[in-house]
C-alpha cells in the first residue's frame, strides 16, 4: 500500500547573511533569518513500497509537468542521507512540488522547497517505524536533513525567526540544524512586512553555489566570519530589545557586505543591477528624509526585500507609486510577512 504525506514549507530571508560553508554543508558564520508567510512550496510524496532494495527511484513533478532535473537533485539528495536513513531505498517515490512564486522570482525556492522534501522524508519514517517523533525533534532532525540539501532550508522549519550556526553564548545553537529563537523577538518586529521587488527574475550569471566556493580563498574570509558572528548577536540584542534603528544598521550592513563580497571575490562579479541601486537610494530617503521606518536586505541577486512595519504600508505603496509605478503595474512587487512556518496538509 502506497503512503502520501504532503507539507507546505516556507522560504525565508537572511538578515544576517550565510556565505561560505565547509565541508558537508556547514557553514563558516552563523546566520539570522525571517520566516516568510506567502512565499512557500508543497510538495506531496507518494512512496510506494518495493519488493527489493536495490536503488532510490523516484518520479519528480513541477508545477504538474514533470521535471527531470528537479528529479535528478532530489534524487542525490536521497542518496546522500539514505546512508543514515536506510529504509528510504524500501520506497518508489512520486514526489510532487508547486511554489507560490515564479520559480524564477529571486526568493529561495530551494529553502521552500528542500524544507518541504526533508519534512515530508520525517513523516514517512513516523509512518514507516509506525512512531510518532515529538514535535521538537521533529523539526531539529527535519531542519539537519534540510541542510544536507541547502544551507538556508535548514532555517525554514521555525516560525518567525530562526538561528543557524554554532555560537558559544547561544544556548543549543549548532552547525548541524536551525534553531528557534522566535522567544527573542520583541513584539515590535512580529508584523514586519517584506516587499520583494523583482529587479530581474532571469537566472543569475553566477550561482550561489558558486559563490560559496569563491570564498574558501576569500581575502576577507576571516573577517567576515568574524563580521557575520558578531552581527548576530547584536541583532538578537536589537530585535529583543525592539531596536529599529540598531536593526536597520546590522541589515543593511549583512546587505551590502554580502555582494562587495561577491565583487571582491576573485573572479569578481556583480549582481546588482541599476534598478538595484535606485531602490536602495529611494529605500534610504524614504527613512532619512520623510521618517518612514523602512529599511532593506538583498539575496544573492539583484531583487530588492524592502522591509518595514505594517503601520508604514500604506505611505510606502503611495511613494512606491510615485516613483516605480511600472513595479505595481506589472505586479513586479510580491507583498510577503514574516510567518508560522510549515504546515502539514496530508
């Protein structure tokens, strides 16, 4: 008899900024990230038992059309953690997987959508050993799998905010899993909304993935590592202490840090854009001149996540008008908040 289990997993937004790892997904600096709402994946999986174990199979379906290659990457990531997940190789698997956002939007599909894979391979073992796993287990060993296949899914898991990387003044923080740490934030930051501003939604000319590798010989590795691990935690001083302006400072800091790096990597590139650009300028005097408490982080891209209280969203769409209309008209703006985390739906 064939098992479906289905979750809806969400991606996530970095303010303190992941980039660099070690070996097996580890990462060189510990990073800080918001848990989105809108922005999220589903991924269903049909696992039909096998007469033998012989190898991982599996079927891989997008947006209802089937997908190969994504196929071929859940395929190697099974492989890789069937060594301490044997009975995986029991199973033919017909996985199913949809976003909530143009696959090719700029926002962290693989954190969505490898969260939900690694949340779907915990219920078929409860379902499998016939055991039901507490919940904080649960989601810790979910959030290690997670990592196994990408470094930023391991922080989809938690609601609201989430921690990952080893600090000795973070209690049960680690390098192998994500942590919660939604208990620190102050109520102020609870209803912060992000508005992803799609600059350009084509492949980037350079992958993270690639990225990463540059910065094993990074001429500012050390010192970003050093930079990255202070910065958390003087974010979490900020965000429990419900400091705009202290928040404001360390985000567009990890922003910026994050792609000079890119440019000072060696080949050097750039992602940034000039729509990039304007949308800083426009972000930074919205602020200074007018008070609006609104700031803004970036991924490894050229869109825009403007981040702001939910008080301040009525003005700021009114001078988003004003100034990028064409953004609005051609729904290039994804409204998204920070979220609950996943969700079970079979």
């Amino acid at each position: 008899m064939a098992f479906n289990v289905q979750w809806r997993s969400p991606s996530n937004i970095a303010i303190v900024k992941y980039w660099g790892k070690l070996k097996n997904q580890i990462p060189m600096n510990a990073s800080i990230s918001f848990t989105l709402s809108q922005s999220y994946s589903e991924m269903k999986i049909i696992a039909h038992p096998k007469a033998e174990e012989i190898i991982l199979e599996n079927s891989f379906y997008f947006e209802s059309i089937r997908n190969d290659a994504f196929g071929k990457k859940a395929l190697i990531f099974l492989e890789k953690v069937s060594d301490s997940h044997p009975w995986l190789k029991n199973y033919y698997f017909e996985i199913y997987s949809s976003n909530s956002f143009p696959h090719s939007a700029g926002i962290a599909s693989s954190a969505s959508s490898m969260s939900a894979l690694a949340l779907c391979i915990m219920s078929l073992e409860e379902i499998h050993f016939d055991k039901k796993i507490p919940k904080e287990q649960f989601l810790i060993k979910a959030s290690e799998l997670a990592r196994k296949a990408s470094g930023s899914a391991s922080r989809s898991l938690f609601p609201k905010l989430s921690l990952w990387g080893e600090l000795s003044s973070v209690d049960n923080s680690s390098d192998e899993y994500a942590i919660d740490i939604s208990h620190q934030l102050n109520s102020f930051f609870e209803d912060i909304q992000d508005a992803i501003f799609l600059v350009n939604q084509n492949e980037k000319s350079v992958s993270s993935s690639t990225g990463h590798e540059l910065m094993n010989d990074h001429v500012y590795r050390e010192v970003r590592v050093q930079q990255a691990n202070d910065n958390v935690l003087k974010l979490l001083h900020a965000m429990k202490h419900g400091s705009w302006n202290e928040f404001v400072e360390i985000c567009e800091e990890e922003a910026l840090s994050l792609h000079g790096l890119m440019m000072s990597s060696r080949p050097g590139y750039l992602l940034l854009e000039g729509d990039s650009i304007r949308l800083i300028h426009f972000i930074r005097r919205m602020r200074k001149e007018l008070g609006i408490p609104v700031t803004f982080t970036i991924d490894a891209g050229p869109n825009i996540h403007m981040l702001y209280p939910k008080s301040a969203h009525v003005k700021i769409i009114e001078l988003v008008q004003l100034e990028f209309p064409e953004y609005i008209s051609q729904n290039r703006i994804i409204f998204d908040h920070i979220g609950l985390g996943p969700k079970r739906l079979i």
